[in-house]
C-alpha cells in the first residue's frame, strides 16, 4: 500500500476511534497501520492502549512483543511476550515471536527451551529445528547442533541449505576442512546458491587461500552483481594484499550497494594501510 493510501486509512482510523475511544478493534488496527508506516513509537502508543483497556488480551500482548522487536528493545519484547504465552500457552506465534527475541538478546539458553516447546506444537518443521541447532552453536554445544542437523540431514540429503548449515557450524568451531566439505556439497546440489559460494569464500580466507576465496567472489559477483558481501569481501581481501586501486574499486562498488560500509571499512584493521589514504578517506567519509 502507497505511503498516501496509509495516511488515508489511518485518518479513517482516528474518526472512528474518535466516536469510541475505547474501541480495541480499531486501536489496534491502528497500531498495525502505524507498524507498516515505520512510525513504531506511535504503534507502541496504540498497542498500550489497547493493553490498558484489555490486559488480559494475549493478541495485544503479541502485538507489543513484535514492535518491541521492531525498535531493537528485545529484553521488554521478550517480558511482553511472556505475558502473551502465559495468557494463552498454545499461542503458537507468541512463541516464535519470543524466540526471536532472545536470539537477538543473547540468551540462547532460554531460546533452547522455546524451540523446545514450539517442537511439541510442530514436531517436524525444519525451521525450528535449525534454530534449536544455532541456538546450541552459540551456546559452544557443538554435538547436540550436530545431532540436530545431521537428523535432518538424514532425512532430506539433497537440501542444500542444510548443508550449509552444516559448515556454518563446522565454521563456528574453526573445522573449516569440514566446513568446505559441506559447503562443496550444497554447491553441487545448486551450483547458483550464492549464500554457499559466500561461506565457502570467507572458508578460503580462513585457510590462507586468498585467490580461491577472490575466484569465489568473482563467480558469486557474475552470478548476482549487486551482491554487495561479495563486493566488500573482495575489497577486504585486496587490502589484505596491499592492493589498493583494486580495493577501492570493490570497496566504492560496496558502498554504492550499501551505505553501511563506510562505517565497516573505517573500522575494519584490514584497511589500516589505508588510513591515511586520501582516495580511501573520501569514500568513506559521511
């Protein structure tokens, strides 16, 4: 919906409420209008109101974890979220939704314990499963991810992103010979999936193969030329080399996909024999 469309409806919206201020109907769809409009404080507003007239609505609750997840606030995300599951347990979405919200906090302990119960709703969807695997991985639990990944793989060999799945867990434990392995067998199920073909590039980095990891990007950057991790690895990986026009060149084509960059490259010590570069200082600059 156009930008003009929402201001509409919104404005529809208001009227109504204005008639019965304590209409949770409207309130609420409000607060979804306001999501989508990216004006989430204001959303916040709506859905509290909402919230003050019906605290028992676990709806409401759900709705308030998910813009709290919006605007990065994941311990309140995660506290509004336990009311929506302790209002309603068989609240299937709250839990994801909670879930979420502690992988982006960092408790991957209680994330564990949510995959858990979303298994027991849904005792075969991938999805969660891989998430329960990633939560371990960072937990260190390198053989219970394992176990986890290499079931489903026993269960659908040819799924490509298992496989990387896989090597990102062999990568989270320094395996990279293992981690190639995998990666080489996700790229032959599809020999396109960029993602693959990105790993397995970071993977030749690791291993001091710094011409197969830039092929890598080469072929990642035909497939996909807007692939902006391709580009910057690329430069990244060309600074490491002292190579500078080169690294520029991928650098500024970086920057051009992704605005974000510049703030990574004046960070990033791969770039540090280029501090004092005037060419280097002007794309990077703000």
């Amino acid at each position: 919906m156009q930008l003009g469309k929402f201001e509409e409806a919104l404005s529809d919206i208001n009227k109504a409420i204005e008639l019965n201020e304590k209409n949770c109907t409207y309130i609420y769809d409000k607060s979804l209008f306001l999501v989508d409009m990216q004006r989430y404080e204001e959303a916040l507003v709506a859905i509290d109101k909402c919230i003050q007239i019906h605290p028992d609505s676990a709806k409401f609750w759900l709705q308030k974890g998910r813009i709290l997840i919006d605007i990065n606030k994941y311990g309140e995300a995660v506290k509004a979220l336990n009311r929506a599951t302790g209002l309603m347990p068989d609240m299937i979405s709250a839990w994801s939704e909670k879930g979420i919200a502690l992988e982006k906090a960092g408790l991957f302990d209680e994330q564990v314990k949510v995959c858990d119960v979303l298994l027991k709703f849904k005792p075969d969807d991938i999805e969660i499963s891989v998430q329960k695997a990633n939560a371990l991985k960072n937990l260190n639990k390198e053989i219970e991810a394992n176990k986890i990944i290499l079931k489903l793989l026993e269960e659908d060999i040819l799924n490509e992103e298992l496989w990387l799945i896989k090597a990102e867990i062999d990568m989270h434990f320094k395996k990279y010979l293992d981690a190639l392995n995998n990666i080489n067998c996700a790229i032959r199920l599809d020999v396109n999936y960029t993602a693959a073909r990105l790993i397995r590039g970071i993977v030749y980095v690791k291993l001091d193969k710094q011409r197969k990891a830039l092929k890598e990007m080469e072929k990642i950057i035909k497939i996909a030329p807007d692939n902006k991790q391709a580009w910057y690895i690329s430069a990244l990986i060309y600074a490491v080399r002292k190579k500078k026009k080169k690294a520029l060149m991928f650098l500024k084509r970086a920057i051009e996909l992704d605005s974000n960059f510049k703030k990574e490259a004046k960070e990033s010590i791969e770039f540090t024999f280029l501090y004092d570069d005037a060419d280097f200082q002007a794309l990077v600059s703000s």
